[in-house]
C-alpha cells in the first residue's frame, strides 16, 4: 500500500464507501452518458427532416425530435435524485460538448477526402456543418430551456410534494419546450431571412414551423409519461431505501420535501404548526384543517 509523506498509509480509493454509496456513483454515470450522448446526436442528425400528416395537416419537423424525448426524461430522473445542480451541470457540460463537437467538425472539413471516400467533402459539409445561425440557436435554446425545465420542475414540487410526478415533469417539459422550439426557429431560420444574412424564412412560416413542432413536442412528451414512471420504478427497486432518501434529501434542499410542503400554506407559502387551523400570515384556512 502506498505511503504518504509523513508515513501514514494512503486510504486505497472506495474504502468507506457502501454499496449504496457506489449504486448512487454508478446511476449518475449512467444518466450523465445518456442524457450526454443522445443531446449531442440529437443535435447532429438534427438536420435531417420528415413530415408527418396529420388530420390537421402536414408537419414538418427534425429527426433530432426522435432522440429528445430520451433527453426529457433523463433531466427529469437527474432532477428528482440528483436535485437542480445536477441538471446545472449536465447542461453546461452538455453545450460545451455540443459546441467542441461542431468545432471538431469544422476542422475536420479542412481534410481533403480521397477520391475513393464514400463520403465527398461536399456529402461532409451538407450532413454536419449546418448553417452557422442553427448551430449558435441551438446551443442557446438548449441551455435556455434546460434552466427553465429545472426552475419550473422545482416550482411544481413545492406546490405538489412527491406526489404527481408525471405533472412536475411533463409540465416542466412543456414549459421549457415552448422556448427551446421558437428560439432556435428564431435564431436559426428567421433572424437570417430578417437580416438578409442568410436564407431563412418569412415570420409566418417561422410562426408555422415552431407552432407545429411545439404541438409534436408536446404530444411526445405526454406519451413518454409511463416510460418515466417505468424508469422511476427501476431505480427505485435497484437503490431500495435510499432511492427515497435521495429525493426527500435533495427535495429538502430545495424546501420541497414534504415536511415543508405539507405544513406550508397554498395561498401564501408560509409555513405553519401541524396543529394549526388557519395560516399565521395570511389568515387563509389550511387544508389539513379542512380535512373530517
């Protein structure tokens, strides 16, 4: 075993740590890869569009779309065990990945292709480096959206506790959507056609395009509901009681976990004794009062 300096023997990396302790490492490892990995493919294949019809009529939209979904739920899985920072880092670790990924690729397009390469130096260009407009929208419309999705996630879990998850997700996903979807299209397609920069689209198909593929996200996102609640389920029986002890723990941090909640007045957020009949600060009656 290796000596320290003043001769004590070092502590051999993992002594003192539980099996729970390595359970919680290795679901954060596994989170952090999925939810890395599929935001950085969703922004690579995310120039390739289809169309859907529909009774409502034909919608256009970006396969990136396929692989978001994924990226829904793992913020929200992060965000219920591993609390606001977690989701703060992920984020900002996820758009500098983004953002080295396409400076790997423009540098890469510097590399002649031989003449015998599958892939032409024009097929290179056309796949991967996308308008620049889309690229820096991207990037802004992603981390815009990831601190909403977590501030409006937390808003939820103070008005609700444990309960309702599906609500605290999916009304979080649909906040934090609706900004993502018409800031990119903003940035990415209209600000070019407006500034004569670029091509890009008129305000109304911008309107268009960002309506339609706001209502697909949303539909998405309700849909993968039961696929969260699976999830939540896997975790919970693979981490036993801890699982439980992580969200009141982290949720305690934010002053959501239920003790705080429960005893907190809906009306003004003030926090009141059990035995209470109606709110210290705003006179409101408290439900655990009402209750027979």
């Amino acid at each position: 075993m290796p000596r320290m300096s003043n001769g004590e023997r070092a502590t051999p990396i993992g002594v003192g740590r539980t099996r729970t302790d390595e359970r919680k490492t290795t679901l954060f490892l596994i989170l952090a890869a999925i939810f890395l990995g599929n935001a950085l493919l969703a922004e690579l294949i995310g120039g390739k569009l289809f169309s859907v019809r529909t009774p409502w009529g034909i919608f256009t939209l970006s396969t990136g779309i396929i692989l978001w979904p994924v990226v829904f739920i793992t913020t929200d899985i992060i965000n219920e065990y591993f609390g606001r920072r977690g989701v703060q880092r992920m984020s900002i670790l996820a758009a500098a990945m983004i953002a080295y990924a396409y400076v790997a690729l423009f540098c890469c397009r510097f590399v002649r292709a031989a003449d015998f390469s599958p892939v032409d130096d024009a097929s290179f260009d056309r796949v991967f480096l996308q308008s620049q407009w889309i690229i820096v929208g991207s990037l802004i419309a992603f981390l815009l959206a990831q601190l909403i999705d977590v501030n409006v996630f937390w808003i939820l879990r103070r008005r609700t506790g444990h309960k309702l998850l599906w609500l605290r997700a999916t009304g979080s996903t649909l906040v934090s959507q609706l900004i993502d979807t018409f800031v990119v299209q903003f940035i990415g397609l209209y600000l070019p056609f407006a500034l004569h920069v670029g091509k890009g689209i008129d305000f109304a198909q911008y309107l268009n395009s960002a309506g339609s593929g706001y209502l697909f996200k949303c539909v998405v996102a309700i849909g993968v509901t039961p696929v969260l609640y699976i999830v939540h389920g896997v975790i919970d029986r693979w981490l036993g009681h801890a699982a439980e002890e992580m969200i009141e723990g982290v949720a305690r941090s934010e002053h959501a976990d239920d003790a705080t909640v429960l005893s907190a007045c809906p009306d003004c957020g003030r926090e009141n004794e059990p035995s209470a009949q109606h709110c210290g600060a705003c006179g409101a009656p408290l439900p655990w009062a009402m209750r027979p």
